[in-house]
C-alpha cells in the first residue's frame, strides 16, 4: 500500500456523487437524496471534514451529520481505531459526537471515512477574546479531568472487541515513530534534542488514563454555556494523563496566531494566563507530577518543530513534497518552539543541518 497522500483536496461535488449511492446500499435505502448537500468545513490537516444531511433517512443516519475523510493511505486503521475510541469513551458518559458509520474501502471517496453526528455548538476558542474568557480555564481543566477519570479498561475492552489493538494507544508508539522521521528526513539538527526525550523519560504512569492528545479549544464546543461535544481523537492515547496535560500546555501556547506582533504578544500574555489557571484547577481535582508535565510539553515541541523541519526539507527538495499543510512553519512559531523546548531540557533544537 502506497504511504503517499491520497489527495489534496476533495470538491464538494465528487463528494455528493460518491457518496449518496454508498450510504443508500449501506442502509438499504436506494432513494435516498440530500437535504443539505455536503458541504467542507473548516479544520482538518490531515483530513478533510464535511457537514450534510439526509432527506427522510432511515432513522440510523437520521440528523445533522458530519463525513470526515482521511487522507492517507493509513485511512482504513485510522478510522477504525478513532471510530472505537469516539464511541467507547461516548459509551462512558463523555461529550462526544457518536460515530454512526465506519468505512474502511478507499475505493468510495479515495479515502476511508467516518460518518457521525454534528452536535450542535461554536468552538471554545471563540470566548477568547470576550468575556467568556474567564471560564475557559475552569472548564478546560474540568473537561480534563473529567476524561481522565473514565474508565480505562472498559475502553480496552472496547478497543479490542473492534479488533484495533489497545497497546497502540502509547505514548511509546510516538517517540518511535518521532525517531524514524527525524532519520528518514535528515533533520539532525533536532537528534540532540530526541536524544533528550529517550534519556529523561518520566516512569510509566501508575495508573494510566483515557487521553485525548489534541485537547484544546478549537477541539471542544460549547452549546449555551455548556459542553456539548470534543472532536478530533486522532492523537488519543490510553497512558500517562501528565502526557495529556503537558500536550495541552503546548497546544495552548504554542498554536500558532495569524495576528500582527502587538496583539500577537497580547493573546501570548494571554495564552499564558490561561494555562496557569488550568493547571491550577486540574491539579485541585486530579494529582499530576508537574515535572512529567514539563517533560510531555516538551515532547509535543518537538514533535511541532519535526513536522515543521519535514516541511522545510520538502521546499529544499531533500524529500518528496508533502502534501498535508502544516501549521508550524511560521518562523515566529518555529522561534517560540526552540526557546521553549531549550528552557525545560537545556537543549537547543534545530531545524537546519548543524
């Protein structure tokens, strides 16, 4: 199987044609007919997301819905796997849209997909700028916290019962699949900074948790003041819950901002505000070793300032172009990244050949 991009995008039209006629032998309804065409929303580096809806469905594809396609040739595993953690911590009680199709055949779309429920509501991140403000770390942690205190091994058994292999959901998985892009792409500018991570390695974590890894407010939305579902468990794992908030902490202050340098260093200042606050109400309601913290933040750098230096040895043409965007290249981003990554391991990355 080719490890190639699929496609760089995929027209609204195409998607239409392909997919009425798979849903309507999938659900044995061969009439069926849009309401509201798909449509591309916004998001999605690595897939390509969707909203549509369905004219007198058959009641298990009834509602608002949203058609999420993977653009790799990894698809087909992704898909599954993601579409168990969604349903399995949705089973839990957590706030998660309900997948309610899975496919696996690249042949329909170019791609493997997942179809599930749009609930309603606007990204956390839109209180960022108002006086919602003030709530967003509170919550956050809350959310957090809450996710890490599911129970882990029910979502083993769910993983398992979708035949997708629980012990993939590991941090350790990352940090070796880190190590072979930083030898494929030639970045040995960041080998020092990786040799870091493999040596400083905080101890498997006692108890490990259900995590989210991309868990941020452009992931959570909120209806009426209220949660009302998380998105995109992509990067989810079952281990350390520090690695989860340390994650976060880079997420948060590390997103990249298209603002001009003024309030660019104000929504810095109060990127900053925010993540003290959140680790202030995590730590009230669930202990975490704020070292490992340090450490997962850390590693989540790194990985940012890999897929950045991947980018960077695309345009030099030292590897094949890619065609995923990245949301790293900035060089105020790649700035940001180094000093940070410097400041907790004493290491100063690189993105250029030394």
């Amino acid at each position: 199987m080719d490890d190639a991009p699929l496609f760089d995008a995929l027209p609204e039209a195409d998607v239409a044609r392909a997919l009425l006629p798979y849903l309507g032998e999938s659900a044995g309804a061969p009439h069926l007919a849009f309401a509201t065409p798909p449509r591309r929303l916004l998001g999605g580096f690595d897939t390509l997301v969707y909203s549509f809806e369905l004219r007198d469905p058959p009641p298990s594809l009834a509602g608002a819905l949203v058609l999420r396609v993977y653009r790799d040739a990894h698809g087909p595993a992704r898909a599954l796997r993601e579409g168990a953690v969604q349903n399995g911590v949705g089973t839990l009680g957590f706030p998660t849209p309900r997948v309610l199709l899975t496919c696996l055949d690249r042949s329909v779309l170019g791609g493997a997909f997942l179809i599930m429920e749009r609930v309603p509501g606007r990204v956390m991140l839109d209180a960022f700028f108002g006086p919602r403000l003030l709530r967003m770390p509170g919550l956050l942690a809350a959310l957090h916290a809450r996710l890490h205190g599911l129970d882990a091994q029910r979502l083993r058994h769910a993983l398992a019962d979708a035949q997708c292999p629980p012990d993939a959901l590991s941090v350790s998985t990352d940090l070796a699949a880190m190590q072979t892009r930083i030898a494929e792409t030639q970045l040995s500018g960041l080998e020092s900074s990786l040799r870091w991570l493999l040596a400083n390695r905080p101890p498997a974590a006692a108890a490990p948790a259900i995590c989210h890894g991309d868990f941020h407010p452009l992931n959570i939305l909120l209806d009426g003041g209220s949660v009302s579902g998380v998105l995109d468990w992509a990067w989810s794992k079952i281990d350390d819950p520090a690695w989860d908030v340390g994650a976060t902490v880079a997420l948060v202050t590390q997103g990249p901002l298209a603002l001009p340098g003024i309030l660019r260093g104000v929504a810095d200042a109060a990127r900053r505000w925010v993540v003290d606050r959140y680790l202030r109400a995590y730590r009230q309601l669930r202990r975490v070793d704020l070292d490992a913290v340090r450490y997962y933040e850390a590693l989540r750098c790194l990985g940012m300032l890999v897929e950045a230096g991947e980018h960077e040895q695309a345009r030099r043409g030292i590897i094949a172009p890619i065609a995923k965007p990245t949301a790293f290249s900035d060089p105020r981003s790649i700035r940001s990244l180094i000093t940070r990554f410097r400041a907790i391991s004493g290491v100063t990355p690189a993105i250029a050949p030394p």
